[in-house]
C-alpha cells in the first residue's frame, strides 16, 4: 500500500477508541433507556458520564468507518491472491484474536459475571466459529455482531473471486444498489412511524442481529471498493455517481440509527443526528483524498511508513474484540478499589492498547504459525498463485501488472 494511503491504520485505531470511548463512557448507563441487556452489563461498575454524553453517544459510527476500511483493505487484498489464499489470508488474520479474545472473555464473565455459566456456551462456541446468532439469542460480546458483517462480506469477495467473471466493479454496483434501495426503504418508513412503532424496530433489528445480510452496511463495503479502485484509476461518471449514491446510502443508515437513539434516550435528546454522519463523511473525505494522491504519486517513491503506525493498525482488532465486557470489568475493578470514574476509565483504555498490543504482536503470531504448520502438516495450504497473474476480481482497473523477477532456489 502506498504511502499516502497510510492513514488507514491510524484511522482504523481512531474508529475503534471511538467505539471504546462510546460503550464506556455512554453504551454503559444509557442502554438502560433502551433495555437491551447484554453480558456485559454483568460486569459493569455502576457510573455515570451525562457530562460527557453529547461528546461520547455517537462514537458507534466508528464501526461505519471500519467497514469502508474493509472494502478498501479488501479489495487489495483480493487482486493479489488466487481463491484460496484470499480465504486462508483472512483465517489466518481474523481467528487467533478472536480465539484469544473471546475466550478471556469467556474467563471474564464466569469469573465477575453473573448467571448460570450454561448461558455462556452457545455465544461463546458462536463466538469462537465467528459465526452469525440469528435473529434469536445473545452475543458473547455484542461487539462481535460486526464479525457477521466482515465475514458475509469476505465469503461475498470470494465467491466472486470463483466465478472468475465477477469484478471488483460489478460487487461494488451490487452492493451500492442492493444496500441503497433498503436504505432508502428503512428512511421512509423510520419518517413515518414513532419509535414505538413496530416497523421501525423490524428495521433496526437487521443492524444487529442480521448484519449477515449486509441490508443496511453493504453502502459502506462498497464505498470502500470504489475508493481503491479510485486509488488506481481515474473515475468514470457513473461510477462519479455510484460513490455518490454509495454516501448517501451510508449517510442514510447513519441516521436511521442515530435518529433511533434521540429518540430512544433523554440524556441526548437535545443532540443531531447530523453530527454522526460528519464524522463518518470525514473520514470518508480523507480516505478519498489519500486516494487520489496516491494514485498520481503512483510513479513516484516515497520513504516507507512509520512502523508505529502499522503497529496501531494491528492493535485495533483486539482492541475492538476486549474494549467492551474486559473493559467494563477493568473499570468496575478499578471503581471498586477506590478510584474514581474517569480515571478509572482512562487507566482501563491504557491497559486495554497495552494488551491488545501484546496480543497482536506475540500471541497472534504464534497461534498464526501453529495454524500454518497444521494445515501444511495435513497438506491444506493452497498454492501460492504467481505474483505475475492477477485475479479476474480486478478487470477493468488497468493496473500494471507486476515486474515477474527470476528467483534461484538452492538445491
């Protein structure tokens, strides 16, 4: 990746303290306007941040910005693999953390938690297959109904990696039109209805327990395709109008929940469902100037990135999968001892980077490799497809294809 487009992992790790900061500081007390229990309620200190509400209740929209990350990472990812690479790539980068992380969720919740322990077995074995709950049931963290949407959206890439006639473009028009009609749906009927009202819950359900489907967030995958396919060429004006359409569509859902969570709690009734929807565009605008920087700078050499800022990419995924019921429990321990609120807040983020960095920089590489070595004992690892070939998934970028470059291997 070039480095303009660098910021990404400084963004991702922003979008995740949002998220952080957002259950925390707001999720915590607030959800209880709502009555959506989860585990993690089990484990939380009983403390209060309204002060901070109009500052901390829209960090949820840093979920929004992953998946428009995705697309993008994604999408470059996809070229440059045959199919099975790509499905192996993301095994390999998406499992050993949520191993790691759900099952010391796991140890959090049967050790602080409360309830018989026989209600944790079924999120937890969803948990460690990343596998979708359905409609019914409880997350072992409710941050992991992300991973539904990140997976859907990856056996989506590979599919049409194995037709070998689907393209980047065709997935990002069929989920900019796919997403955008129901979006456009769920607008007018949240328009028309109260809160109450039970449409409107139909509609808000499918960001959770339905994300699989990808209804409401395929906008955002696809927004990130065309972003990379913008880093490489130049944007024809239909496809000027699908990134447009791709916004408003993600603009749209943004508000659709935002505008759930006025109505839903006291504390920010006063707030605008516009300030959500900033924040996204904004760190949309940056991707999409990085973008188009990077593919005019495409001829010239740049010094590489710092290594810290990779590293703050890597700590995002852990981060994200431990902030919310270890998190808690760090707080209320914490608050327990006799510190007060913020500050127990504070030193409970401070440990989380700490161990996430852990975690992404020695125990991932080790269960990463014990994978390798397994599958490679078994005779599973695909074959390494040549750096010469790139995939059908990226017809109609006109990318140049890499330099093939001799290698003599010792006898």
């Amino acid at each position: 990746m070039k480095s303009h487009l660098s910021l990404l992992d400084p963004l991702r790790f922003a979008a995740a303290l949002a998220v952080a900061i957002f259950h925390q500081m707001f999720w915590s007390w607030a959800w209880t306007s709502i009555g959506v229990p989860g585990f993690e309620r089990t484990v939380a200190a009983d403390v209060l941040y309204p002060s901070a509400a109009p500052y901390t209740w829209f960090g949820w929209v840093g979920v929004e910005i992953f998946f428009v990350i995705s697309g993008f990472v994604i999408a470059n990812s996809a070229i440059q693999s045959s199919p099975g690479a790509f499905l192996l790539g993301r095994a390999l980068r998406l499992y050993p953390a949520v191993w790691v992380c759900a099952t010391a969720t796991l140890l959090v919740l049967l050790l602080f938690g409360s309830g018989p322990a026989s209600e944790l077995i079924l999120p937890y074995i969803h948990a460690m297959l990343m596998v979708p709950k359905g409609v019914t049931g409880q997350w072992l963290d409710e941050v992991y109904w992300t991973l539904a949407a990140e997976t859907a959206f990856y056996g989506l890439v590979f599919c049409a990696m194995l037709t070998k006639t689907v393209t980047l473009r065709h997935l990002a028009w069929g989920l900019t039109v796919y997403s955008a009609i129901f979006n456009a749906v769920a607008l007018l009927v949240a328009s028309c209805t109260t809160p109450s009202d039970l449409p409107y819950l139909v509609i808000l359900m499918f960001r959770v327990p339905c994300a699989a489907f990808l209804l409401s967030h395929g906008c955002f995958f696809a927004l990130g395709i065309w972003l990379f396919i913008a880093a490489n060429r130049r944007m024809t004006p239909l496809e000027q109008l699908a990134i447009a359409v791709a916004c408003v569509s993600g603009a749209a859902e943004i508000y659709v929940f935002a505008s759930f969570f006025l109505t839903s709690i006291p504390a920010i009734a006063d707030q605008s469902a516009l300030v959500p929807i900033m924040v996204w565009a904004a760190a949309v605008l940056l991707m999409a100037i990085a973008a188009v920087r990077s593919r005019r700078s495409a001829r010239t050499s740049f010094p590489a990135a710092p290594a810290f800022l990779r590293t703050l990419g890597l700590i995002t995924y852990p981060l994200y999968l431990t902030h919310n019921v270890i998190g808690s429990a760090i707080i209320r321990a914490l608050v327990v001892s006799g510190l007060d609120a913020t500050t127990a807040l504070w030193i409970a983020l401070t440990m989380l980077v700490l161990g996430s960095w852990f975690i992404c920089a020695k125990i991932e590489p080790a269960v990463r490799s014990a994978l390798v070595q397994t599958l490679a004992y078994f005779g599973k690892l695909p074959k390494r497809q040549p750096r010469a070939r790139r995939a059908t998934l990226a017809g109609g970028l006109r990318l140049p294809l890499p330099a093939s470059v001799k290698v003599k291997v010792a006898a």
